[in-house]
C-alpha cells in the first residue's frame, strides 16, 4: 500500500520566494539565492549544503497557490497540468519539512515518508508569465506543486520548460 499525503494553502510571496526547510532545533531559510546546478540548470528551485530548499514564484508579493505532497515512491509529474516541471535532489537530516514565506509563516507538512535521507523535489509551475507581468496581487494567478519522495542523490531535471521565467531563472549570471 502507497502512502501520499498533500496539504494545500494560499502561500503569501514576497521577492516572489518561498524556502523548503529542514524542521531542526538550528533549521533556517536559505540565505540568499543558492548557486544553481553549473551543469544542469533547472533555476526555479535550488538547494543550499544546510538542508534548504530556495523556491521561485512568478509573482513578486502577493498569494499563490501551493500544493506540497509526500509520497513514499515517486508520485508521476503532472504534464497536462503545468507548464513547467523540474526536479532536483534533497538531503533531510530531520525527516520533517515546513514550507516557509518571506516574512517568516510558516506552514506544517507531512512527515516525509523515509525519515532523515535523500529526497527528490518536483517543482511544478503554471502561470509564471502572467504573475511576473501582474507583480502584485492578493487574487491567485499563479500555482505550483512541490512533489517530495525519498529517492537516491541524482542530477537535477527540466521535465518540461515552456515558460520566459523558468528560462529566464535557467540562464547563467
């Protein structure tokens, strides 16, 4: 039997960020944007050595839309429902995740299903484009969903790439 558990919340986005954080008595957001991968580039998600995970929103300040589910086997990316998809590995020293905003809130997530070890991270994305040109807004536009599942270290992924922000976020300082 297949455990996959999903909590969805509106996610209040400033500097159009959002941090996957290691649940530790020293657990932190990321400071400053992570290094993204200099071989495979998938920008929109990038993870820190502390156990963090640095996630890009399309909108600058406002409410997005965000799913996270944990699953304890990989749960299939959702083609037809986003425009952009890309994966990455994750180390959890703690087993346990929250989803922090900008200004510090932050929202409880399943348990991951593996205890402490190595993840991967799916980052779906829909709308980018048309937050980025809005900026600013309480009204959702954009959405995403944050698929996490125990996995062995491996090279970060594009599933799909149809976005100007995903491509923006891709292209080397």
């Amino acid at each position: 039997m297949s455990d996959i558990q999903t909590a969805s919340f509106d996610l209040r986005v400033h500097y159009g960020q959002a941090y996957l954080v290691n649940d530790s008595e020293d657990a932190e957001s990321p400071d400053g944007i992570p290094d993204d991968h200099p071989v495979h580039p998938v920008g929109i998600i990038r993870v820190d050595d502390a156990g963090s995970a640095f996630l890009v929103t399309g909108l600058h300040t406002g409410t997005v839309a965000f799913s996270v589910t944990v699953a304890d086997h990989d749960p299939g990316a959702d083609i037809d429902g986003y425009e952009d998809i890309v994966e990455i590995s994750f180390e959890s020293e703690s087993g346990q995740v929250s989803l922090h905003e900008w200004d510090g809130d932050t929202h409880e997530l399943p348990d991951l299903s593996a205890g402490p070890g190595c993840y991967r991270l799916r980052y779906h994305a829909q709308n980018m484009d048309q937050a980025a040109d809005v900026d600013t807004s309480d009204d959702i536009i954009d959405r995403y969903l944050l698929q996490i599942w125990p996995q062995d270290v491996s090279e970060p992924h594009v599933v799909q790439s149809t976005s100007e922000r995903l491509a923006y976020w891709r292209t080397p300082d």
